[in-house]
C-alpha cells in the first residue's frame, strides 16, 4: 500500500468555477462503471453532463483513477474508465483503500458525495439513491448512501431511491437521519421508475428559488450541516407501472438469489436482469430520469449561485 502525497485532484475547470462562486454539479461514476451495459454507460455520463452544461452549469464527474480522487473528469479520463472492465464500485468505505492501492473505480451516491464535500460543491445528480434492501430485517443490508447523505451538505437530485430497495423502510431510515425529502413539484415520493405512490408523502416544492431558500436556510441560519435529498419523477408519459416493476423485480430477485449474488453485486445484478425481463422498459426509464436529474440539478446550481435577496 501507499501513502498518496495528493490524494485528491479538482479539475482546473471546476475549480476556477468554485473559486468563482459559479454553479457546478457533481455527477456519480458508479453508473460509468457497475450502472449500465456498455457502451451506454459512456453515452449516458455524456448526455448528463451534457445537460448540467445545457441548464448553465458546470458538471464535474467523481471517480478514483490510479488512486487519486478526482472531482472533475476530461474527455479521455471518461472513456478510458467507462472501458476499465476491471474498475472497483467504490462505497465511501472503500475510499482510502483505493486511494492507498492506487486503484480506480466509479464512486457510488455516498462516495460521490465524499467527493463533493471535500470540494464543497453544494449540489449532486444521481439516478436513485440506494437505501434500505428488502428483506433487511434478515440481512441488515442498508446502504451507506443514507449515512452520507446525513452528514453532507449537499443537495441530491434523484428519482427517489431505486426500485429494488423496500422504499417505505427507506423513507423512514431518511427521516430518521434527519434528511428534509422534497418532492420536484409533486408530493409523493417517486419509485425511480415509477412516479411513487400518494402514500409515500413527501414535501413538494414547485420552484427552484423555494428549494435554493430551503438549503440556504439548512445550512446557514439553522447550522444544520446535514444533506438534501430533492426528488424528481419521471413525467407521466415515461413512467413505468409500480406493479409490473414489482413482478419484474420479484423475479430478478428469485434469480440472484439462485444465483448466490450477495453484496455490491446485488444492484448491478438486478438492475441488468429487469432489462431483459421488461424488454428494456427499465433501461429506457433509466437514461431518461438520469438526463432529467441533471438537468433539474443544473436550474438548482444557478440559483444556488445567485446572490441570496
């Protein structure tokens, strides 16, 4: 192992946009590398990033490359890790290991937001947060995505948290930490490929000058150091049944569990087999809302960066 001299590395881009006070968005990697098949994983971290720069704001992508932590990658750096077969998914647990390595790998929600803090980038787009498993009450699988979104200043944009997860457990785990859920001008909390049920109620917010007041409030006036999770649903028209996901998931659960897949590997698992057992819905649904984040991420950087009236 190694003791890394400069274990973290702003692209020169992003940092004069943060020294400038400019809008940024940090984007995940782990969708680049364990998320989706190839090449899609490349197109899709394009197309987000495309958009964050559409809606006036800078994306920084989070990845750990031959051990350094990079907030911020260029065009090469991209490619080359959206190839890297061999790249780790890298919890924020697994930071300092694959720094001292001198590995690489694409950064999960909570290694992502690791990231944004040390940069202090205040705004983040995912696909879906992980959270509490089903059947945790066995396992005690919860992800370490809910603690750092607890600790972090920081405001996660997703479409809830994935489907896979039992999203009522997860909900009650964010209130416990502490975390404000608001609903992307809806009050239901969205199930990643579906818009969410009325019970699963969140706090809607309609505007993005309410939702930048909001964190301006958490982390200035209250001291409240804590993360923001702001939730976007898919529209309507791309939506996906809540009950024909449910039965795909079911399915695909049957599968790994056949299959002996235990762990990191559960997510990329099971979110491949719903591919195929939706004949690609879920893919479909996925790049869309992983666009669709971005862009809502992008509006909140811009405001966030206007000056507070």
């Amino acid at each position: 192992m190694r003791s890394p001299s400069a274990p973290l590395l702003i692209h020169p881009e992003i940092r004069a946009a943060l020294e400038e006070g400019a809008p940024v968005v940090a984007l995940e990697s782990a969708v680049l590398t364990h998320g989706l098949p190839r090449p899609t994983n490349h197109a899709a971290v394009v197309d987000m990033a495309a958009a964050v720069r559409e809606g006036g704001a800078l994306p920084a992508v989070i990845a750990v490359i031959d051990g350094v932590l990079h907030v911020g990658l260029d065009d090469d750096a991209l490619a080359r890790l959206a190839d890297d077969r061999g790249a780790d998914k890298l919890a924020a647990r697994d930071l300092a290991w694959a720094l001292a390595c001198g590995r690489s790998g694409g950064t999960t929600v909570s290694a992502t937001l690791v990231g944004a803090r040390l940069a202090a980038i205040r705004v983040f787009a995912t696909g879906g947060i992980g959270g509490v498993h089903r059947g945790w009450q066995e396992t005690r699988d919860i992800s370490s995505d809910l603690e750092e979104l607890a600790r972090t200043p920081c405001c996660t944009v997703s479409a809830g948290a994935k489907s896979i997860l039992d999203v009522p457990a997860t909900l009650e785990a964010l209130e416990t930490l502490g975390v404000p859920v608001l609903g992307w001008q809806s009050a239901a909390f969205p199930e990643f490929y579906a818009r969410g049920r009325p019970e699963l109620v969140v706090r809607r917010v309609d505007a993005l000058a309410a939702a930048a007041a909001l964190c301006r409030l958490r982390w200035g006036a209250l001291g409240q150091g804590g993360g923001i999770l702001l939730t976007n649903p898919l529209p309507a028209e791309l939506a996906l049944d809540q009950g024909a996901v449910d039965r795909a998931i079911d399915a695909a659960l049957g599968r790994a569990q056949a299959a002996g897949i235990r762990g990191q590997a559960v997510t990329p698992f099971l979110l491949d087999a719903l591919g195929g057992l939706t004949a690609g819905a879920t893919l479909r649904a996925n790049l869309a809302l992983l666009v669709a984040n971005a862009r809502l991420a992008a509006g909140l950087a811009v405001e966030l960066a206007r000056p507070a009236g």
